[in-house]
C-alpha cells in the first residue's frame, strides 16, 4: 500500500494544522489522519484499477473498431458468423440475391452520413465540405502511450481537392484533461480548391479624393476543415500578438470547440458509427458548441465588415 506522503497532496500542512490544535484534539486528529490516509491510499488504488480497466476496454474495443472499419472501407466480406442473424433484416427477395451482393466494395457516404447525423459535427459541415467529406473512407484515433494525448485520423480516398490521403489533429492535454495545443496535418489544397478561404469585397474610401474603390479580400471561411488548423495556447509570442488584436477569445473559443469535436467523434461517432449512419442516435450532450460557433461566427463577420 502506498504510504501517506505518497497519497496526500498536503501532509506537511495538516501535520502543522495537528501541531497547534489542543491536546486532547490533537490526539483525536492524529487518529483522525490514520483514517485519512487510509482513505486516500484507497483513492490512489482505485485511479489506478480504473486506468488498467480502462486500457483494457480500450484494447479490446480497438478491435471491434478494426473489424468495422474493414467492412466499411469493404476491404473483405461479412464473415458467416457476423451473418448468421441476417435472415431476420431480409425480405424474400434479398435472401435470393444475398450471396450475388456481397461484394469488396465500400459503404457510400459512411462517414460523412454519420457525422451528418450527429447534431454537434452537422453545425460545422458546410455544402462546400460535402462533396469533400463523401470522399472519407476511414475515422480512427490513437492513444499517446502513459498520456492523455490523442490523435484522430481521417482517410480520404484520391480527390481534386488536396494531394493529402490522410489528414490528423492531435491534442496535448495538461494534467490530463485541459487541451493547450493541437496540432493538424497542413492540408495541401489544389489550385483554387481550398473552401477554407473566400473573397470578400471591401470598400476602401480615398482620403484625398474621396473616392471609392471595391477590393478582393481573402479571408477564413467557415468550413470543417477549419478543424485541422493547429493552435497553441501555451506559446506566449502568439498569445501576445492576439491578445493586442482582441483575437485571443475566439482562438481560445475555436481550441474548446476543435476538442469537443474530437471528443464528440472518439466517444459517440467512431463507437457508435452504424447508430448515426443510420439517423437512430441523435446526441445533444454538447449544446455548448453551439453557442460558441455563433459567437465565432458573429465575431468574424464583425471584423470582415470592419
């Protein structure tokens, strides 16, 4: 068992708290504190049983996730034991061509189906994301070893839009739980394909003449693919510059949003992939995202119209 100063994360206070306490009290305290310690070894136990639970879980569900993911992507057949409850799906004339259908072909729209069917990943599709996003083959994520750290994968089959098969975002978490960095694939976009960017028109008022002019600016659109931008709340140089731009809510504002996302696909979407491709699981657990994509996105139209 793990000793007192190993599970108490405040021993040399209580024990000078003890010290000053009357006699009689503070031989009642220092029994107390056996108790306390004893307690608290428990709560060390118990984090580290459900890590090792949770691993194990981890480990075993990766599997299912593989075995899906080789249907999905129709990189082989249903085997007959994950076939043996189909008669009661088909009706008389599916059972007569049952064999003919199964071919090595993928599911059309998997993925982007079941992200569009969720309530929380639907708000950041826009209609230039679509065709994009019926182009994703495979959704999956890696668990840094001894972190909280992880990584989701997306597989795009060849496209006209970037030279990119695979796109990542990976989020550092500090003390476990609070993402401070992500990291994303830099998305090599085709001549004129990248739906992250738009031109505006802007007037700009000559202040000798007066005149008017109307000029083209490039600026960020909503768009997914936003998601892949990298952030960092931990480098001070970018904080500095933002926060002297009044840009640094909205920056911290995206990072809680890219997270909640990610969460949102490694809990519900990847584990559940066939409840919301098939529009039977709807999950509202992060209503917050909402408000925080109309706060972004009233902040960002402000500051185009400037």
């Amino acid at each position: 068992m793990a000793t007192a100063y190993e599970v108490q994360d405040n021993p040399d206070e209580i024990k000078n708290k003890i010290k000053k306490l009357p006699l009689k009290e503070k031989l009642k305290a220092v029994a107390l504190n056996y108790y306390l310690m004893r307690k608290k070894a428990l709560d060390s136990q118990l984090e580290r049983d459900m890590r090792a639970l949770q691993k194990r879980f981890d480990n075993e569900a990766s599997v299912l996730y593989k075995k899906s993911n080789e249907l999905i992507e129709g990189s082989r057949l249903p085997t007959e034991d994950e076939l043996k409850e189909s008669d009661n799906y088909l009706e008389n004339e599916d059972i007569q061509h049952k064999n003919a259908s199964l071919v090595l072909e993928p599911i059309q729209n998997y993925w982007y189906q079941a992200l569009k069917n969720s309530d929380i990943i639907a708000q950041e599709i826009k209609d230039r994301d679509e065709p994009i996003l019926k182009l994703l083959q495979k959704v999956e994520y890696t668990q840094q070893e001894g972190s909280e750290n992880f990584t989701l994968i997306f597989h795009f089959a060849n496209n006209e839009y970037f030279s990119n098969q695979t796109l990542k975002k990976k989020f550092i978490l500090k003390d476990g739980e609070n993402p401070v960095k992500s990291e994303g694939t830099m998305i090599e976009w085709n001549e004129g394909k990248n739906i992250t960017r738009k031109l505006i028109k802007k007037k700009q008022v000559n202040k000798t003449t007066g005149m008017i002019n109307n000029t083209n600016q490039e600026v960020e659109s909503e768009s997914f693919f936003n998601f892949f931008k990298s952030i960092n709340l931990e480098d001070k140089e970018i904080i500095e510059k933002l926060v002297q731009e009044n840009k640094i809510d909205k920056y911290a504002e995206r990072m809680d949003i890219d997270y909640d996302i990610a969460r949102m696909i490694i809990d519900e979407i990847i584990p559940y992939s066939l409840e919301y491709f098939l529009g039977v699981k709807i999950n509202d657990a992060y209503d917050d995202i909402e408000d925080l994509d109309a706060e972004s996105s009233a902040s960002e139209q402000e500051e185009q119209e400037k």
